[in-house]
C-alpha cells in the first residue's frame, strides 16, 4: 500500500493545535491514526509523541546551528532574515513557514519523511546531514515545512499531551485505555504500544532487556505536613541523592546503563559495570550513581568532572569513585516488577544482596518508616547530615509508573539558602512563554557597587508577574540584542538554590545549581541585594561541612553539621 501523505500529518496537526477540547482533539487523533497505513503508524505515533525517530533512546542530534544552515540552503535565506523570522516567532517550524511560504502542497509521504530523518541520524557529516534536512524543507510547502521543522526539533507544540495521545490510540483501534497505558509503561514506546494495539495484541507487551524506559517521577512536596497528609502513616522515606538517574539493564553478565535521558552511558562508568557483571541472571535495577568515598558522600561538583567522559581515565576514575545506590527492581529472571507493589520490589531487590556481591559498588538506598510529620521532619535532618538533597517519601504499595509523575513518590527538599539579587538581563521565553520576557540573568554586588552575574532563572514566578515585569523591563531596556536584552539594575527577585559552585561562566566567578525565583522584592533597593562576600561566605560553608538550610521566605536558617554518613544497606 502507498504511503501517506505527509501534508495529512500537518493538516491534523493545524486541527490539534486550533481547538482547546481535548475530546475534539482525541477524536481528531483517533481518526487520523486509524486510517493510516500499518506502515506510516509507527513513525506518526513517535511525531506526536516529540520524537523524530522511533525508539525511546534514538535522537535525531539536529542542532541549531545545522538545522538553520538547512533552512538557509532550502529557503534562499540570507542571515539576517534567519534571525528576523526567528526573532518574530521564537518557534523553528514557524520560522520555517514563515520563510517558505507560499509554495504548494507537495507529494511528500510520511514513509519519506521517516526515512529522511533516519538519514540525518545516522550520518556523521555535518554538511551531509544539513543536506538532508535541506532536502526535506526544499520539498514540502510551507505547512509542512512547519512540521518537519517542528519535529526535528522536538518541539511539536500543538496542545498535545501523553495521556491524550494513549486516549486516542485507544479510541482508535477499539482497545483499552488501561490496556494501552499497561503496554507503554512495559515498553517505553509510543510506537510499538500503537502497532501492538492495531494488531489487538496489546496483553503481548513486554519490558526489553537494553532498552530503557522512562524513570518514574516524584512529585515536589511542601513540607512533611503535606507527605504524611498525601501518603499516610506509613510512609516509607528514602535519602534524595545528590548524583545523576541511572537504569542498569543486566543480560547475564552484560550490563547495560541509561540516564534519565535514556541516553547509553555504559562506557562513562566502567567500575559500575564490571561490578554488575558479576551478578548472575537477567535484571532491571533503578538507582542513583553518586560520587562516595571512604563512606562518604563526595560533593556533586566532583560528579561533573565525570560527566560528559565517554571513557574516563584510570587516574579521573581514582579520583572520583562512584557507586551506584539501587533503590528499585523492574525486572528480574523473567518477570518484569512494575506492576507490583513498592514493597514486594524492594524484598526482590534486597535479595540481588548487591552491596556484598559487588564489593560496596551498588549500594542500597537508605530506607526508614514514618508515621508522623515529625518523624519525616527528623529523618530529612539526618539525610541532610549524609550530605545528601533531602527525601524521597513513598507508599509501600505504589506501582512503578514510568514517565509519570505521581503521588506515589513525593520528594521533599529545600533550599541551600536564598540570595536577594537584581536582574541585568533578561531573555524572551519559549513555546507557550516566548512573547514574554521570562529568563531573568541575576546578579550580586561588590563592596564598591559593582554588578556582577551569578546565574540565569526562569521558574518561580506567575504568568500575571512575568506578563507586568515583561511591560517593565521593555521600559527599562538599557541595550537590545534581539533575544536578549540588558535592563537598568532595578527588580530585586529572592532567588533560592540547591547548591552554590566554582564557575568561570559568570563574573562573580559561582554559579548558583537550580536557581529559582521565590518572589519579587519589592520591598528592597539595590544597596541592599546580597554581596559577592556573602556569596563566598556561603560556599566555604558549604564546603567546611555546614550545610545552611533556608526555613522560611526571609532567609531564616538553620545550621546542621554534615557528617557524610551514607547507610548503603
């Protein structure tokens, strides 16, 4: 059978986005998937869902930088006519259709269009892959050009979320909505769970050993009131890990690592592998690799040197040790664990008895009970003290939902501390933000008065206040530069951080982890934002062991002493 066209594809694209009803919206899906070609489902399926390619890990690696050089080469676009059409849209298919416009609707088919991105994934020439792209704009009109753009930067932006998109697969092919949602979270894939459904085999679906899926989530919570309110008197309360998500895939003594980007870094941490080939049989583990030496917790800025090394050095290895701490069980001898409660999970993964067959490198995840506000409260203290985030707080019955991010894990942490700061620079949003000034770059002072930067926020603050400071700063502009703009010194905002480091990024010389604007000082000048002295007073604190936590919206804060205690079970 012929493929589809692919101009169909922007066409119920247009529908999706120019409706607000999530019924219209769903019917609209259900139709269209129903009526495409066996072949053509699989890869629309991965469109909507934000991904070029079919294949939870696969990306297609189009940067900007190559993807405007495409639209340069397809369009006839000199430079700054590029950086207008985005400068008026902040959106790379609109800048597309904007610079394409009127050419007709084309013969470009959705098996086309597939293979053209598989091309441009597999081919490592920066010319031959700009080329590719090229091509495919240089076909289409400037509605489908929208989309191929859209799509090749993840970014389809039409109103359309997960769970609608597994509603319309449903609706679709006459299955189960439970059904369906039961075979994505096994599989991880949009794509086979739609061609499993067609085929009315959906109760075939299945985990895959080597290839991940997507972790579960925790949902922020306020404070220990809200955790025991949520998840009752028997909470079970785990350390939050300062490290970086990690899935091991086992398959009889070959191991597999994914990040929580579901990207493969078996080779970044040897020492993890080749631990965990020791252990026999096939099994899925969920963890967190952190940086520990001697029993103690080493500081995250120690993991980024590790970070982005394919295969680190026996000297940077020596240096910074890591272990993996498990702290769930997916899958194992066949049986695939998501389904079952939290408890029966952790008995499976208790009898891996990981830290004694791999020598101390997988650990177990520090696990106490709760029943009481004051009892998490006690327990975040100790967590602290281990030179660990703060905690994880889960219902011993929750099912693993991967991708999700439910009331069955809440995590509770708090701030390093806050620092009151005046913005000098500010940057217009993206997707639903991008006629906003939403990005805020932040500054300290020096004993003289001299502004220097210390980090870049854009969360914490209503769309009613970024709309007023948006009207604000377009007054207040010193200098434009497009995108970016600098602002005289005038809005103080209180920016709270989970950790302050060493970066050559900023003029203050620190960089400030997970920045987040807690609210607008209206009620403080200029001469009274934080000083770089403060700001380094700070960071040898939190180097010499005493952790500062902020307590409440004026700064207030306790100190706790850091002992860097790690119980790995």
């Amino acid at each position: 059978m012929a493929s589809s066209l692919f101009a169909g594809f922007a066409k119920l694209a247009d529908t999706v986005a120019a409706t607000s009803s999530k019924i219209a919206k769903r019917d609209a899906l259900a139709a269209y998937l129903a009526g495409l070609e066996v072949e053509d489902l699989g890869p629309v399926v991965s469109w909507l869902g934000g991904s070029a390619l079919e294949g939870v890990a696969e990306r297609l690696g189009l940067g900007w930088a190559q993807a405007s050089a495409a639209l340069a080469m397809a369009s006839g676009a000199e430079e700054e006519a590029l950086r207008a059409a985005w400068l008026r849209h902040s959106d790379f298919g609109d800048a597309a259709a904007d610079l394409l416009a009127g050419r007709p609707t084309s013969r470009l088919t959705v098996a086309e269009v597939a293979a053209g991105y598989r091309a441009i994934s597999v081919t490592r020439k920066t010319d031959k892959r700009v080329g590719l792209m090229a091509e495919l704009l240089r076909r289409a009109s400037a509605a489908e050009a929208r989309y191929l753009a859209k799509i090749a930067a993840g970014e389809l932006r039409i109103g359309l979320r997960e769970g609608l998109l597994e509603e319309a697969v449903a609706a679709a092919f006459d299955a189960s909505l439970t059904a369906v949602r039961r075979a994505l979270m096994l599989t991880g894939e949009a794509a086979e769970t739609a061609r499993l459904a067609r085929a009315g085999h959906l109760a075939d679906a299945a985990l895959h050993l080597g290839r991940p899926i997507r972790f579960m989530l925790a949902t922020p919570a306020a404070d220990a009131v809200e955790i025991i309110r949520r998840v009752g008197d028997e909470a079970w309360v785990e350390d939050k890990y300062d490290g970086i998500r990690a899935q091991l895939h086992a398959l009889d003594g070959q191991i597999q690592l994914f990040s929580r980007d579901l990207k493969n870094i078996t080779a970044a941490f040897p020492e993890i592998v080749s631990a965990a080939s020791a252990i026999p049989g096939r099994f899925v583990l969920d963890g967190e690799l952190v940086p520990y030496r001697s029993g103690q917790v080493m500081d995250f800025a120690s993991l980024q040197t590790r970070l982005g090394r394919v295969r680190p050095s026996a000297e940077l290895i020596d240096r910074v040790p890591v272990v993996l701490v498990a702290f769930d069980l997916l899958h194992h001898g066949g049986v695939d664990h998501l389904e079952h409660p939290l408890r029966d999970r952790r008995a499976g993964l208790e009898s891996l008895r990981l830290p004694e067959a791999t020598g101390g490198l997988i650990l177990y995840s520090h696990l106490e009970r709760a029943s009481s506000a004051e009892a998490v409260d006690a327990l975040f203290d100790e967590a602290r003290a281990r030179h660990n985030e703060g905690l994880m707080v889960k219902d011993p019955t929750s099912v693993y939902q991967p991708g999700r991010r439910g009331m069955g894990w809440l995590k509770l942490k708090k701030a390093l501390a806050t620092l009151d700061c005046v913005v000098v620079g500010v940057e217009w949003g993206h997707g639903k933000r991008r006629a906003v000034l939403s990005d805020y770059t932040f500054a300290v002072r020096t004993d003289g008065g001299v502004l220097l930067t210390i980090g870049k926020a854009f969360t914490g603050l209503t769309d009613a206040e970024i709309a007023a400071l948006t009207e604000h700063f377009t007054e207040i502009t010193v200098e434009d530069f497009g995108r970016y703009r600098t602002v005289a010194p005038e809005v103080i905002i209180e920016v709270a951080f989970d950790r302050i480091m060493r970066s050559g990024r900023h003029r203050s010389g620190f960089a400030l982890r997970f920045p987040r604007i807690v609210r607008i000082r209206t009620d403080k000048s200029l001469a009274e934002i934080d000083d770089l002295a403060g700001v380094e007073a700070l960071f040898m604190a939190q180097a010499s062991g005493r952790i500062l936590l902020a307590t409440g919206r004026d700064g207030e804060v306790e100190r706790i002493a850091a002992t860097g205690e790690l119980a790995g079970g």
